[in-house]
C-alpha cells in the first residue's frame, strides 16, 4: 500500500483524534522553556535540556497515546514538534543545518516511539505527521489584499514565482522528515495561499502525503485576506488536487465560523445531493481550535494563558460543523492552549452523534 493510500486508509474511521498544544503545553504546564516557542530545539544535541527535554516530549506524546486508548479511539495522527524546524527558523537562532536536519528526523523516530509504539500495543491505528510552519510569521496581515468586490477573483491572488519560491524553501524540511521516515506532512497554520501551493508541490516532488491547514482571522479571513473557499479552490487547480485534505488550527471556533458566513462564502459547485454545501467545504477534514477566545494580536500581548472552558469549547466546534456542512471533518485535536482535557472533550463531543 503506497503512503498516500495508507493515509487515506485512516479515514475509514469515524473520528481520529491528535493532540493539543504542544508549545503551550510544555512551557505552561511542564515549565520547559522554549527559546522562540521552537518545541524542536528539545532534540537538538546542542539543547541546555538534555535528557530531560526530551523525557518531557516523550511524556506529552505518551499522555495523548493513554488518551486516544481512553476514548476509544480508532485512528490517531500524531504531528511531530517541528512547527518552527526549518531553515530560516533555524538560522535565526544560529542552529547549523545538519543538526537542524538531525532534530527533523529525530522527531519522527521519537513521536513513533513515545506515541506510535502505545497507539499500536492498544489497537488503535495511526500515522506519524511531519509537521511543517510557515516560513514567516504566521500571524502577519501587512500583504493583506483588500476586498474590491464579490467572489474570487477579488480575493486574493498569488504568483507562480512566489508559490516555486516557498516550494524550494519547504523542499529542505520535508525532506529531512521524510527521511525520519513520517507517514505524510502537515503544513501547519498557514497564512497566505501561494505557501500552501508552494509547500504541497515539495511535498509531490518527494512522494510524501502533504495535509494543509489554515489559520483564519476573527473576521473568517486566511491572514493574507483570502477566503478559506478561495484559498481552497485556488490550491485545487494549482496542484492537481494533491492534499489529501485540509483543516483549520490556530483559531477559535467561533471565527472559524465566520469563514463559513455568506459573506465569505465561494459557492461553487455543490457535490452529492446537498448541492448548497461548496466542494470546498467537503475537503474540510480536521480542526484544531485555539482554547481561548482572543484575537490573535491579542493573544500575542497576553502574558496568562487563556485555557478556556474544555466543555464549551467541544460545544462550539460542534457548532460550528453543523453551521457550515462540514460533516468530512474527522481529525479533532487542539492548538495553543489546550491540553487532553479540552481535546478529550472535542472527541467525545464529535462521536457522541
């Protein structure tokens, strides 16, 4: 079976669930320090942790293995602590590239162990994901395109120069995590299409599954000021369909939402009999909310993590899969700020109906 069709596979399930807030977790709870809010520094041999950096990923990753056992769960996707673990990241903080492509592989092997090795002892099915950011600031609205009219032609665009660009730029780190030996790649709260487009054609170019997950706006607006719809159509034709699906992160549900309000709504062409429902929307196959309610610039001046309320939390992510028809959306875990209480409390709220 190829990887592509192994992940795929997962999707028999009902509901897969991933894990929360790593950063957020690690520095907050656990109390290791992150220099950049970079979770792969822990692997790095250079790392003033040692041993007890990596016991504390280990540790997170056998707490969500216990929990997918404790759920029930069937499926699971396990990402790996590599969100800031490519070379501009890197080089900012003065890592050489082969210890930085030494932690990118590292990370697969750790997550199978520490996750993986329980997951399978359980019978619970899963896949290791490489986890990929963006290659700036992920919150960054100063490329903003303003609205100038009604659909997508009025959203945003992107150029083939700059998508080649970010794609020679993503090729390095997917590289070095599939050599890890990762079951497929996540690119993780990204901002503006042409990164996207970018990061899955390296992702083709090496035969590695890629998933693509957006960060949205309180108005329901990628970063870059695209629609979600726009964004997703837009990666469709640019790659030939390859992601095997999309999903929110980094984001509350209650703008998440928003990008599902006619106003920022593509409609294109329905699928099935509900043809009210856009193709886009039904590519939809995960989220992973932020536990607080704030905004992101808000949540950049804010010094006391914001956990939010677990319970209401899982009651607005259902909410807002029965607002927008986005019935795909099977993979449910957490972003900053949460922890296995608010993801148990997704999960159990999405199989209870």
């Amino acid at each position: 079976m190829s990887r592509r069709n192994g992940c795929r596979h997962l999707f028999d399930a009902r509901a897969i669930i991933t894990d929360g807030g790593i950063e957020t977790t690690l520095m907050c709870e656990y109390h290791v320090p992150l220099p950049a809010f970079s979770a792969y520094t822990l692997l790095l041999r250079s790392s003033h942790n040692g041993a007890a950096g990596l016991a504390a990923l280990s540790r997170y990753y056998q707490s969500y293995a216990a929990l997918a056992k404790s759920v029930g769960a069937a499926a699971a996707v396990w990402e790996t602590p590599t969100w800031k673990a490519s070379p501009r990241w890197g080089a900012l903080m003065g890592v050489p590239e082969a210890e930085l492509a030494e932690a990118n592989a590292a990370s697969v092997h750790l997550v199978r162990h520490s996750a993986g090795d329980p997951c399978s002892a359980s019978g619970v099915q899963y896949r290791v994901s490489g986890d990929v950011g963006p290659r700036g600031d992920c919150y960054d609205r100063s490329g903003r395109l303003v609205r100038r009219g009604s659909g997508s032609s009025a959203l945003c665009w992107y150029s083939e120069p700059e998508a080649d660009e970010l794609a020679r730029y993503h090729a390095a780190q997917i590289g070095w995590l599939a050599e890890g030996g990762c079951d497929l790649v996540t690119g993780m709260t990204m901002p503006g299409v042409a990164e996207c487009v970018g990061l899955a054609r390296a992702a083709r170019s090496v035969g590695a599954p890629v998933v693509i997950s957006f960060t949205l706006e309180e108005d329901g607006l990628l970063p870059c000021g695209a629609s979600l719809g726009h964004a997703i159509n837009t990666i469709e034709q640019a790659t030939s369909s390859y992601p095997l699906y999309y999903m929110l992160n980094c984001v509350h549900p209650t703008h998440a939402s928003l990008a599902f309000a006619s106003h920022n709504v593509d409609y294109g062409t329905g699928t099935g009999t509900d043809t009210s429902v856009p193709m886009w929307v039904t590519r939809l196959g995960g989220f992973r909310p932020n536990s607080s309610s704030m905004t992101h610039s808000e949540l950049e001046t804010c010094y006391v993590l914001d956990r939010g309320d677990p319970e209401v939390l899982a009651r607005q992510c259902k909410e807002m899969v029965t607002l927008s028809g986005a019935s795909g959306m099977k993979v449910w875990g957490g972003c900053c700020g949460t922890n296995a209480s608010h993801v148990e409390a997704i999960f159990r709220a999405q199989v209870s109906s």
